[in-house]
C-alpha cells in the first residue's frame, strides 16, 4: 500500500495518516509527490495495481486567483493518469 504526502519529514502532517491507520501504518509506504511535477507523481504511481487520486488544493482562504486552485487540480488528474498508463 502506497500513499503520496508533499513531504515524508513533516511529522504534522503525517501523525493523522499514522493514527488513521493504526497498525496498518507499517504496511503504508509513503513517498513524496508534488501535483505540479509530473514526474513525481508518475514515480509515486510506478509498480501500483489501483490507484485512487483524492488529492486537490483546498485553501484555507479565499486563493488571490482561480488559476492557484485550478492548476494544481488538473495537474493532478492529468499526472495521476499518465501514471496510470
């Protein structure tokens, strides 16, 4: 079982997939991905039977432009397919 975190060092946001998880954390292998780098998230997808792509921008406040949500969230639709492919 893989997973996809912007960074495995920061342990903010990885201690909820740890507690959401459980004992199957251990069997949770994380790796790093960027929605606005293909490749990276074509290797993250590399050796993967299923993948389920959740992942969009969801800010917290009202974004400058519709282009800072938007592009992050075809990138990674367009990524997640090229990945499966």
């Amino acid at each position: 079982m893989r997973g996809t975190v912007r960074s495995t060092k920061n342990e903010h946001k990885i201690a909820p997939l740890r507690k959401a998880f459980g004992k199957l954390y251990e069997e949770l292998e994380l790796v790093e991905a960027d929605l606005m780098n293909e490749q990276s998230m074509v290797d993250a997808m590399k050796g993967c039977t299923y993948i389920v792509h959740t992942a969009s921008p969801f800010p917290i406040e009202a974004p400058k432009s519709d282009e800072e949500v938007m592009q992050p969230a075809v990138n990674g639709v367009t990524y997640a397919i090229k990945g499966a492919l």
